[in-house]
C-alpha cells in the first residue's frame, strides 16, 4: 500500500471507488467526509488523479462539493477525451441518480438532468457505466425499502440521458445491477443479485443495444451469491462476487463463454476461516487480477489471481494486512502498472488508499 502524501486523508472518512486509466492518467474517484459532513452526515463526492499511479493529488471545489445535500461516485470511466463519472445525489432526502464530466481529470461539471430521467420518485442510485449501446450505459437500482428494481440509463453523448423501461428489471424478488461490461461484439453485459427473504442470488442481464435487455436464465440459483463486478477476458466473461451459502462469506467467481450459461467456480483459495468477498476485476493479457477483502479479527485488503479462471491463487504480500481496516474495491491496469484502491484506517476514521505494483 502506498504511503498517505497528505491528498489520501483528512478528517473523517475518504473512500476510493473505482478508477480508470486514459490519457496518460489514472483517475480515482469516491467521496470524502469531513468535519463538516460529519456533523450533518454528508459526503462530497471526490476525485484524485495520478500520472504515475504512486503519487496522487485530490481533486475538490466546484461540482464536487458545496452543494446541499450528499454525492458519491461510484464508478469513473475514460469517455472521448476525457472522462465520465456516474453515481448519486442526495435531494430531497433521496438519492437521484448523477453524472459528472471531465475533459482533463481535474475539473468536473455535474450533467444537469435536462430529460427528468434522474427523477424516479423514490430511492436509486448509479453503481457503474460502460461506453456501449447508444454511446453510454449506466446501471443501477431504483426503489426502497423492499422494493427494488434494477436501473438502466443511456446517452448519446454524456449530458442527455434516457431511462430504460423494460420488464426485465422488475420480478417479485429486489433486483440491484451492480457491474456492466461492454462486449468486443457490441453486446452488454450486466451483473448483480435479486434478493429473496433476505438472501442474495446472483443476476445476469444482457442486451444487443442496452435499451431492450434479457434475463438470463443460465445463472445457477441454488447456491446464494451476489456478483459485483464483471469482466471480458479470453473470449468469455468472468464475474465476481461473495456468496454465504456455508455459514460465512466467501468470495465468488462466474465464469461463461456466452453471457448466457454460466458456472460457479470452486477454489480453495477463494474461502476459509472468516470472510471473503471480491469487489472488482481486472483482465490483463496473460491473467486476470480480482480485489476485495478478508475479514476475521479485522478486515485486510484481498487480491486474488488467475492465468485461466478457474484456478486462483491468494496474494500474500504483507501490504494487504497491515493493522487495522482495509477493503479493495477496484483494481487496472495499464503500462506495466496494476493500481488498486479502496480505504484504509481505523472504522470512521479511514483514509482513500492505493495499492501499486508492477505487471
């Protein structure tokens, strides 16, 4: 884990979500809280950037923060020359849907809902973008307390946006899509879990165009799981997640030749004593690198790796432990790099946190 150069923390809470790589860049994005949200529990959306991956600076002001309310982005992606950011906005104490823009990685305008798109009337929430379909697809969950449906957003150009009304999102169970992939073919991918009498079973959407989607039927149920992330790689899909079928966490890989059928994957190394979830992926050349966390007295940092996706081995480099708490939430990479990030530090009181190592 790299050493806190002072744009990592602060008073209260900083959290990496996702990063991404373009340009010549990488950009990391999340929330912060400070003394300020702390008192009235707001958050501000935040942005780091980094031309190395080993040296960040915290990106603030404007769109970022000063508005009422809280912001998070949940997940950031390189779009034309710049980047695109999705996640939510507090209003009216619900959370809408938000998009930023960037051209450079440093400044950041919030898209304006000019379409009401945004404005679902209840609870929901961004949680990943893709550059596919249209031009941009966003998914998520729109609903509350125990009445969710999955959410789909798509644009042409990143400042209009359209909501995608399709039964496919909706059944008698929660439906929550938490990753997408944008296919080499054209087609989208989509990952999540429905949730039925408190117990999460993973979920696949897919779509030639990502406004008219399917479920996939080829999913197996009778194991519980949620899948988080999803990723091309080798001329099929593997998808990430947890599962608590035996009693405990522990991490969870899918993988599929189609987007259609998919296998669960058994690996010793994916659980054990306390537990274990994966949170992102990333597919290299020649292997496949998955994030997340273990927990037993406290909670460490996880990667995990795998040359087919089938067999995965557990790093056990002495970063990923270190006292105290930490979580990986995404994981690149890019020119010879694998950058990581998530939080590190004590409950309340954690800082953004990278994690770096060469290819």
């Amino acid at each position: 884990m790299l050493e806190d150069s002072g744009s990592l923390g602060g008073p209260g809470e900083q959290e990496m979500w996702d990063i991404a790589w373009s340009g010549g860049r990488w950009v990391a994005v999340g929330l912060t809280q400070g003394d300020d949200a702390l008192d009235v529990g707001r958050a501000d959306a935040a942005v780091w950037t980094s031309s190395d991956g080993t040296v960040w600076t915290s990106v603030g002001g404007g769109s970022l923060s000063n508005e009422v309310g809280s912001q998070s982005m949940m997940a950031v992606a390189p779009w034309g020359s710049g980047y695109i950011a999705v996640g939510a906005a507090e209003r009216t104490h619900q959370d809408d849907p938000a998009v930023w823009l960037s051209e450079d990685g440093d400044a950041w305008v919030r898209v304006e809902d000019s379409t009401g798109a945004f404005e679902t009337g209840t609870f929901a929430q961004m949680w990943d973008v893709a550059v596919g379909g249209p031009g941009l697809v966003a998914v998520g969950f729109i609903g509350a307390i125990d009445t969710f449906d999955a959410g789909v957003w798509t644009s042409s150009d990143g400042t209009t946006w359209e909501r995608v009304i399709d039964e496919a999102f909706a059944g008698d169970a929660n439906e929550f899509m938490t990753g997408i992939v944008a296919l080499e073919d054209g087609r989208l991918v989509a990952v999540g879990n429905e949730g039925r009498n408190g117990e999460p079973l993973p979920a696949v959407w897919v779509s030639d165009d990502g406004t008219t989607w399917e479920r996939s039927s080829g999913v197996a149920t009778d194991q519980s799981g949620a899948m988080y992330d999803v990723a091309e790689w080798d001329g099929g899909l593997i998808a990430v997640g947890r599962d608590g079928s035996g009693g405990d966490l522990d991490a969870a890989v899918w993988v599929s030749t189609d987007g259609a059928a998919w296998l669960r994957i058994e690996d010793q190394s994916l659980g054990g004593t306390g537990d274990q979830a994966i949170a992102g992926i990333a597919s290299l050349d020649t292997e496949v690198i998955a994030v997340g966390y273990e927990r037993m007295s406290d909670r460490n940092a996880a990667v995990w790796r795998s040359t087919d996706g089938v067999v995965w081995s557990r790093d056990s480099d002495a970063s990923l432990s270190i006292d105290g708490f930490q979580e990986l939430a995404s994981v690149t990479a890019s020119s010879g790099t694998i950058v990581a990030v998530g939080y590190s530090g004590e409950i309340s009181e954690w800082d953004a946190a990278v994690w770096h190592c060469a290819r």
